[in-house]
C-alpha cells in the first residue's frame, strides 16, 4: 500500500523560500504531484513528476516559482517554493495516483 507523508512547512515571510518534502512508500508509483488548498478554495495542482523519465509538468502560474523534483534513490519528492506570497499560503499536499498524504501547512505571513 501506498503511504505519503509530506514534511517542511511552516510559517514564512513574504519573500522567503521553503522546501516541501514527501516521503514516499510501497509500490507501483509512476507518477506523483503536489497539490494545494487554501481555506474555502478548491485542491489546486501545482506540479506533477514522473518517476521513470523524471518529466515535469506544472500549473502555469506557479512554474516560475515553484520547482518540483525526485529523490528516487530515496523514495522523496521535493517542491522548492520561492518569493512566496501570502496567497500561497494552504495545506500542501503529495498525491500518487489514489493517494493522498495528510498535508503540511505552509503559512506565508509577515
């Protein structure tokens, strides 16, 4: 079975960087992605990842700050996040497939 378990957020400053960790575990993964959902907003996908041909893809309006990559020896997605804004602020989630992690929340305030 699949298990997700996201790890790194936090509270930032505007401006500011973080990276987003997902752990993941169990079998036939070849895909995962990172999604987000702010209070009262629909889940919203940020990037996507293969795990066969390391392929990205990612929303348009975030490509530009936001990175997503693979640790396959590891078994770890990242999603590096700069020049947050406070409209980034949501619970960050990593998905494979059906499976969704618990989320981490990622605050951006001064």
């Amino acid at each position: 079975q699949v298990q997700l378990v996201e790890s790194g957020g936090g509270l930032v400053q505007p401006g500011g960087s973080l990276r987003l960790s997902c752990a993941a575990s169990g079998p036939n993964i070849y895909n995962s992605a990172w999604f987000r959902q702010a209070p009262g907003k629909e889940r919203e996908f940020i990037a996507t990842i293969s795990w066969r041909s390391g392929s990205t893809f990612y929303t348009d309006s975030l490509k530009d700050r936001f990175t997503i990559s693979l640790d396959i020896a590891n078994s770890t997605m990242y999603l590096q996040m700069r020049d947050l804004k406070p409209e980034d602020t949501a619970l960050y989630y990593c998905n494979a497939g059906l499976h969704w992690g618990q989320g981490t929340q990622v605050t951006v305030s001064s």
